[in-house]
C-alpha cells in the first residue's frame, strides 16, 4: 500500500520564515553618481543624434550626405558597441573604466565637430558616434556586476538618470543653438562628456573603495 511520509508542522509559536529582501550592494549616494554619469552622456548622445543633420547642413553639407553622415555615424556607433563588449568580456578592460575612456574619446569627437566644416563634419562623425555614443551597454554592465544582489533596483536607479539625459539633452541643446549656434553646441557637448568622464573615473575609485571596506579583516 502507498504510504506518505508523516506532515511535521512548525512548533507553537515558531514564526514564519520571512524572505531577506533584497537591496542594491552599493548605497544609493553611488547608484545616484551612476544616474548623474549616465545622464551627462545621454544628455551629450541625445543632442548628438537629435542635431547633428541641421548642424551639418547648416555648415554647407546637402541634406543626402547630411542624412548619410547620421546613418554612417549610427552603423559606426553599432560596431563599437559590439566591440566594446567584446573587449570587456575578454577581461582584458573593466566597464567603468572603458567607459570613462569612451567619454573622453567621444568628448574628442564633439570638438571636432565645433570647427562647423563639411569636411570637419564627416571626419568628427566617427569618434562622435564611435565612442561618445557606443557606453550604455558597458555602463548598465558596470552597475549589474557591481550590484549582484539586486540588479533590477539598482539599474532602476541608474537608468533614471540615464532618461532624464537623454529628454533633456535635446531640448537643452535647441536652447543652446538659438543662443550661440552649432558650434558652441557641440562645445558643449565636448564639455559634458568631458564632465561625464571625470565623474566615471571618481566614481570607479568610490567603488573600489567600497568594496575594499567591506572585506574582512584577519583576525
């Protein structure tokens, strides 16, 4: 005859087991300088794509080649993030610090594009979009590894700052072309990732540091 193993029941008294929530491994004043380094490259990323056809046609290039050079910068933008990740995956580049160096290279870019020149725009078009435009998956990279326990929330706040760049990136820079023109907007572009890459860099010390103060002593 079948049998069934005999039901034990919890002691009188004994509380329920209670599921540990989850929270992000760093504290939030370093997911927040994580939302502040994604929105100054999506703010720069956004003004980039959303302006760089009305700037190039602005500077003399025809509205075929103006609209050939966001196709080219965008196919170019593509490649660099599939190699990006690659070099990542290699271990031979931490996320972080491949995306402080994308920032500073793409912010290289964005100068480039400043000398407002048909020439100067098809030549600017590649670092811009190569490098200034290819972190996002190296960023979301760098807060996931750096965040194991809870992914979700800590990329919720990140990405926060990433959307709240990439809105008012656009707009910022339409303000900035009605006041100074193309130029003083892709200076200002430069400048911005040139911010961004700073704070990436301070923040992967922050980091480090952190995980640092948490290893044990020997006792």
């Amino acid at each position: 005859p079948l049998t069934l193993p005999p039901l034990t029941l919890p002691a009188r008294g004994t509380p329920p087991a209670v599921t540990k929530r989850r929270s992000p491994d760093l504290p939030l004043s370093l997911l927040l300088l994580y939302a502040a380094v994604g929105g100054l490259g999506a703010a720069a990323a956004g003004s980039l794509v959303g302006f760089l056809v009305s700037g190039a046609e602005a500077a003399g290039t025809s509205p075929a080649l103006a609209g050939l050079l966001l196709t080219g910068g965008s196919l170019v933008g593509i490649s660099s993030r599939i190699l990006q990740g690659r070099l990542v995956d290699r271990g031979t580049v931490l996320a972080i610090k491949q995306t402080a160096l994308l920032f500073g290279l793409g912010s290289l870019g964005m100068l480039v594009l400043s000398l407002h020149d048909p020439t100067w725009y098809i030549v600017g078009v590649i670092p811009a979009f190569g490098f200034g435009w290819a972190w996002p998956g190296l960023f979301n990279l760098s807060v996931i590894r750096n965040n194991p326990s809870a992914p979700g929330a800590a990329t919720g706040v990140s990405q926060t700052g990433v959307y709240i760049g990439a809105g008012a990136g656009p707009a910022a820079g339409g303000w900035i072309i009605a006041a100074g023109g193309y130029p003083t907007l892709w200076i200002s572009g430069a400048i911005t990732l040139g911010l961004a890459c700073g704070l990436a860099l301070a923040l992967r010390m922050l980091v480090r540091r952190e995980r640092n103060s948490r290893i044990p002593l020997p006792s």
